[in-house]
C-alpha cells in the first residue's frame, strides 16, 4: 500500500447520481497527492480514453464521467473541501477548471456517510467549499436517525423516480474561473457576428439567441447531436469567447458553455440548449443555468426581454431544457456598481449507488 492510501489492487470508491449527473466519489486521502498521479488513476479507473469506457467505469457520457474529490476543510467556514474533475470520454483529459453543482449535490451525503462530518438527527447542513473556485456552497439534506436518507418525493427533470430533496444554496460564486461576473467587462458583446453575453456566476458561460444560430431553442437533443455542423459552429463560437473572457485557448478544456435560449415552450420561464463543449447536452447543468439566468437579469443583456416578462419579486425561475425542467433561485441587485448577486440556488437530489473497492485498467 503507498503512502496516499491507495494501491494498484484498488481503491475506495462510492459512486453516486448528483442531480442529472453521476460521477466516483474519493476521500482525497484514498488518492495519490501529485496531480499527475491522480489524474493518472482516475483515468483508469473510469476507462478513458474509450467512447464506451468500456474497461471502467464511466458511462460514456461528460454526464457520467465525473469525479468528487472530498475532504475535511481547513477553512473555518466550511467543513469539507470539494474538488470536481471533469474527464473526457474518447480523450485523455481531465479538467478542474469549472464546478459542477450537479455533482455537488452528493458531496453533503457522502461526507456524512464517511465521518467526515457528524449527521444531525432530522436534517444536516454542510458547508462545501469548493476548491474549483473558492465559493461556499450549503447542502442541507434529510439524515433521519443520523444518517442520510435517499428515499423522497422530489422529482428533478431527467431522472427517473424520485429522492430525497439536497436544497444547495451559493455564495460568492462572482467569476468563479474568470474573476469577474462579465468577464469580458461587457453586459453585451458581438462574437462571430452574434451577440452574445458572457457571465460567470458559478460556471463561465456564453449565453446566444438560439435563432441566432438558426435553431428555435425547442429541437430535441437528438437533432442538435446529429447536427455536426453546429457543432463546429459552437466551437469557433465558443473559443472566440473565451478570448475575450481571459480564458485563453480552450481547446482542451470544457468550459466556456454554451447555452442558447428562447421563449419557453412548456410553461416554463425560458428555453434552453447547452453544450458540453460542443456536444449537446440532454438537460442543463445547474450552474450553467444559474449564470444563464443571472446574465438575462442584468439590463442590456442577450435575453434581458424575457426576463423582463418574469413577475417581479419571483427570484425562482424555471428554465426549461430538453429532458424537462430545472428550477433555480436567483436574485442580483442592479443598483449596485458592480452589479451583486444577491443569492443563488437550487434544489437537486442524489442517491448512493455502491460503496467498495474500484480496479483501475493496468
């Protein structure tokens, strides 16, 4: 056995669904400490590089190909620290360069099932700070008896079933890669020739009119993946973006999004289709639609005309996408120079699905 706790006969890992996501949670002491070594055995663990993962694993999606790293805090504000790495499917990638609120929403109960946090006897709430970028999320999940429990009534767009609800809320998510909440120091800007709002908000993000693209906002995910030619489009897009972002060459990373809206269509407040970079994704992430919404609340911004349908005072927003729905809480002031987001949220839920020892590929 080496000194980080892991040996190439295996190491603990428990796999869980967060929200429309799935990905391998480890206690950060379970794996080796140099970066390189992680990523190393992370990769093989979850069958990368292989479209089907089929020697691991991954579920050969960016859905299902997610890691959570967790360990107590040094922090006095937080009582775990939550890495996320995104891994690649067909290519030998793995990216810390953005959250994933999906992902976040297991990281409360697996703290609690490891020890690494003492359960209360109805509900837990546990301050996650989140490595990525330094912001505090709150999850507060039930642990009747002391432990979490899955089983509940709360349905989430994209999963079948229903759980436990995790109601997450965020703070200090302002440019959590970028630095700033417009990055590029613009409400609006011309990319490409489209216009285009660049925010970040807990995940950078490029938000566009889907008819500037040609699409109505309403396709199926089927047709937006069969479309190769969009996808090109969302690349060149996209890149000419992070340019202006100061995110510099993208190419190999998984962010910025983007996300395409219209009018909504099934009695939700807005439209959505996003890209993982540039694959279609079946629903949206949960920070992807926090930073979309925030950045259509903000006066001159691509799609503020919508959101200046939505009732005042109402700062949850239902956003549709195109396995469903995804309600989230956002509230900015406006008033303020720079502009302040006042609160973020969502409510996810998440399931333990094994707890045991994973066999990395030799």
């Amino acid at each position: 056995m080496s000194p980080s706790g892991y040996d190439e006969t295996g190491v603990r890992c428990t796999m869980m669904r967060g929200g429309t996501s799935k990905g391998l949670y480890f206690e950060a002491c379970d794996l080796p400490t140099g970066p390189a070594e992680r990523n190393d055995l992370l990769v093989r663990l979850m069958g990368t590089p292989d479209p089907r993962q089929i020697d691991g694993l991954g579920g050969a999606t960016s859905l299902t190909s997610k890691v959570a790293v967790v360990s107590r805090s040094p922090d006095r504000d937080a009582d775990v620290d939550y890495l996320f790495l995104q891994l690649g499917v067909d290519d030998t990638t793995v990216s810390d360069r953005q959250n994933c609120g999906n992902i976040l929403a297991g990281v409360g109960p697996f703290a609690v099932e490891r020890g690494l946090v003492t359960a209360g006897k109805r509900e837990t709430s546990v301050r996650i700070r989140m490595i990525n970028s330094g912001s505090i999320a709150v999850a507060t999940f039930p642990t009747p008896g002391g432990r979490p429990d899955y089983r509940g009534t709360t349905a989430i767009a994209g999963v079948p079933g229903a759980a436990a609800p995790v109601v997450l809320a965020f703070t200090n998510t302002e440019g959590s890669a970028t630095g700033a909440l417009l990055p590029t120091g613009n409400v609006y800007d011309v990319v490409e020739g489209i216009g285009a709002t660049c925010v970040d908000n807990g995940m950078p993000v490029v938000v566009a009119r889907a008819d500037s693209f040609g699409l109505t906002g309403h396709e199926p995910h089927d047709v937006l993946t069969a479309d190769t030619a969009l996808g090109e489009r969302i690349d060149v897009f996209r890149r000419k973006a992070a340019q202006l972002m100061g995110l510099g060459d993208v190419s190999a990373s998984s962010v910025p999004k983007t996300v395409l809206i219209a009018a909504p269509a099934d009695g939700g407040h807005l439209s959505t289709r996003s890209f993982i970079p540039v694959q279609p994704h079946s629903s949206l992430g949960v920070f992807a639609a926090i930073s979309t919404v925030t950045g259509m609340l903000l006066p001159g911004a691509v799609g503020h005309d919508l959101a200046q349908g939505w009732a005042t005072g109402d700062s949850r927003i239902d956003v549709e996408h195109p396995t469903g729905h995804l309600l989230i809480d956002v509230s900015v002031d406006t008033t303020r120079t720079p502009v302040h987001v006042v609160r973020s949220g969502v409510v996810r839920t998440a399931r333990k699905l094994f707890d045991g020892t994973a066999y990395p590929r030799a």
